[in-house]
C-alpha cells in the first residue's frame, strides 16, 4: 500500500504517493525537487522484541 504524502515545499505542496519501503527514506518531489524525509519507519514483525543489552 502506498503512503500518501504532501511536499513539505510552501511554494509546491503537491500530493504524492510513495511505496511502503520508502518509510524512513530520503524522497525528492517530482515537481520542485525537494529532497525531504518519508516519516516513520517500517513497521516491525509481530513476535518480534529487541534484545536486551547486558545479558
């Protein structure tokens, strides 16, 4: 499913669809050519916990 975003541009403000990889990633608008930062990062596997430090 695609992630629907607007350029962050004031100037631009254009919608635009990015894939769900492209989460925590670097997209440039294909209009102005704002280079900026998709939010969030990909969401982690159920079951899944991070290890703890230390042990």
């Amino acid at each position: 499913m695609a992630v629907t975003l607007i350029c962050p541009n004031l100037k631009c403000r254009t919608i635009l669809q990015v894939p769900d990889g492209a989460r925590g990633k670097r997209v440039r608008c294909a209009k102005c050519g704002k280079t900026f930062l998709v939010p969030g990062a990909a969401p982690a596997k159920k079951g899944t916990q991070p290890a703890e430090a230390g042990k």
